[in-house]
C-alpha cells in the first residue's frame, strides 16, 4: 500500500522591486543519526545531483560520524565545492509529524567549507527520482 503527503508550498516573498517571487515546493523530513535528529521542511531542488545539502541544524547531528566519502559538487555560483558524504536515516513525515514513513538511508553531502552550507535543507534526484512527485505551484504531492 502507497503512501501519500500533501505539502502546500512556502511563501518566497518579494524580490528587490517588490515583485513576487515564486513560491516554493517543500516537503517535511525527519533525519536521524546515532547522535541525535533533525527534522523540518526540504526544498525539493531538481537542480541537485545529491540526496541532500544540509542545513545546520542537520550538520549537528553529523558531527562525530565517519564519513562514507569525499565528493565534490558543482555548484551553479561557486563552481566545485568540496563535500563529506554522510549516510542517515530518513523519513517523509506530514508537517505536524504524526504521519511518517521511512526513505531509509540517504547520502547528506555536507560542505567542507561551512560558508558553502545552505539556509534551507535542500532535496535531490539521489531521493526524488524514487518518488511520485507532483507540483502544482500550491500544493506537492508525495507518493511512496
């Protein structure tokens, strides 16, 4: 049996001239590690190669873990940034949390250089290709 999640999407606000920006598509995850968890929104970005560029608040709960390997990604404003590959455990949840399934084991590709870390968690084609994504511009479904 599949299951599905519905996201509305996340107001961007205004660019410079005031004119609106679009919003943005977003899902809820939970990640979790032997040292602790980390859950909230995911920007889900078709543009990155990955499964996930992590926030902060992600790379908390990194710390201490071996990475899997070294990589380095192209990044469309600085060129190839060099990244830790680590492996968590993952899971889709609505956006009040009580409705969660597992993704299961996901590559984070964190920044050696903590000036390259993204505001915002960012979702791959490592962990979309294997979902039924649908997007609307209000609203994302998700089906497993």
């Amino acid at each position: 049996m599949s299951k599905k999640f519905r996201y509305v999407y996340d107001a961007d606000g205004l660019d410079e001239e005031g004119e609106k920006i679009p919003d943005i598509p977003v899902v809820y995850l939970v990640l979790e590690t032997d040292r602790g968890r980390a859950r909230g929104p995911a920007v889900l970005d078709t543009g990155f190669d990955g499964g996930l560029y992590p926030n902060i608040k992600v790379v908390r709960i990194l710390r201490g873990m071996r990475p899997a390997a070294v990589k380095r990604l192209e990044h469309s404003l600085w060129g190839f940034v060099e990244c830790e590959v680590y492996r968590v455990r993952a899971s889709i949840a609505s956006p009040d949390f009580t409705n969660v399934a597992p993704l299961g084991e996901v590559n984070v590709y964190t920044p050696t250089e903590p000036e390259f870390l993204s505001e915002e968690v960012l979702v791959g084609r490592e962990i979309l290709n294997k979902l039924r994504v649908r997007l609307d511009g209000q609203w994302v479904q998700i089906e497993l």
